[in-house]
C-alpha cells in the first residue's frame, strides 16, 4: 500500500463520481409533468440528499417549507421564490435557511437545471399553510427504484447514489 492509497479510511464510503447531467435520459427521475430530478447522493446517515431539479414548463412548482438547510448553484435558466424579490440566475448559489417557506416559479418555458443539497425534507404545504405532503431522502430513493425498474434500468441502478 503506498501512501496515497492510505489516505481513504477502510471504513470510509465509496466516493461517487458520475456525470451530473446524465447522457442517459432515462437517469432523470419524473417528478411531476415536464419536471424531473436526477439523484446524486441520497444520505440515509444524515436524512440528506443531492439533486439536479430539472424544470422544462413555466409556473408554479410547488410551495414548502424547510425544516433545515438547502443550497442551490443554478446550472442552467433561472427561477423565483414568490416571497422574494430576488431571481436566482445561472451561475447563482442560493443558501435557503431552515425555516423558510417558499413557492417555487419559474416564468420561462426554457429548461432549467439547478443542483440542490437538501436536508432534513420538503414539507408541502398549500396556499394556508397546511401541510399537503412530504419528500425525503427515503421517499426519493423510493421514486428512484420505482421510476429505473419501469425505464429498465432496475431497481439497484439507484444503489450507486445511496450511502
Ligand atoms: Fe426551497
């Protein structure tokens, strides 16, 4: 063993090194009509995922709120919160501390793709603030192997995502 190969612990988990926006259509997850997440790194140790969010539509996503931190770096197009006045622009990060909630818009049609680092989950909640649904970590690895049995990538395709 020579001493770079020292510098992973045994018992650290394997690295993930995959290319973020897949050549391999049936690797975006369908989340809702003309929205699609792809998986990166589904944390079950800290309820914690990453994923690109990919929007092809204008509208409203969703309303939620976080219980815990979230951090977006937009790759391509851009989008809103409804309750800010700032636009979130490729190339932008965004820290969404816990607490906030927020409506998710985009206002163009044009695809947009956005990385986000999410902890804890996405609480949905209506226009009243009451609570329509939730997301996380076990939820979305749920979708994965759902969605990868159906395309014929199989259930376990997901398994390179999850530590
Ligand atoms: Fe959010």
């Amino acid at each position: 063993m020579n001493s770079m190969s020292q510098t992973t612990h045994p018992l650290s988990p394997a690295q993930i090194v995959t290319t973020a926006v897949p050549d391999d259509e049936r690797i975006w997850v369908p989340q809702a009509p003309n929205v699609w997440f792809r998986p990166l790194m589904l944390n079950t140790l800290q309820g914690q995922w990453c994923n690109l969010l990919r929007v092809r539509k204008a509208g409203v996503l969703s309303r939620h709120r976080h219980p815990a931190p979230v951090h977006g770096y937009v790759i391509k197009g851009s989008w809103r919160y409804l309750e800010h006045d700032w636009v979130a622009n490729t190339g932008d990060y965004v820290f969404e501390p816990p607490g906030e909630t927020h409506t998710l818009t985009v206002d163009s049609a044009d695809e947009m793709i956005t990385f986000f680092n999410i902890s804890g989950c996405m609480y949905y909640v209506d226009a009243e603030g009451r609570n329509t649904g939730f997301e996380d970590v076990f939820t979305k690895i749920d979708m994965c192997r759902k969605h990868y049995i159906e395309v014929g990538l199989g259930e376990s395709f997901v398994d390179q995502f999850v530590r």
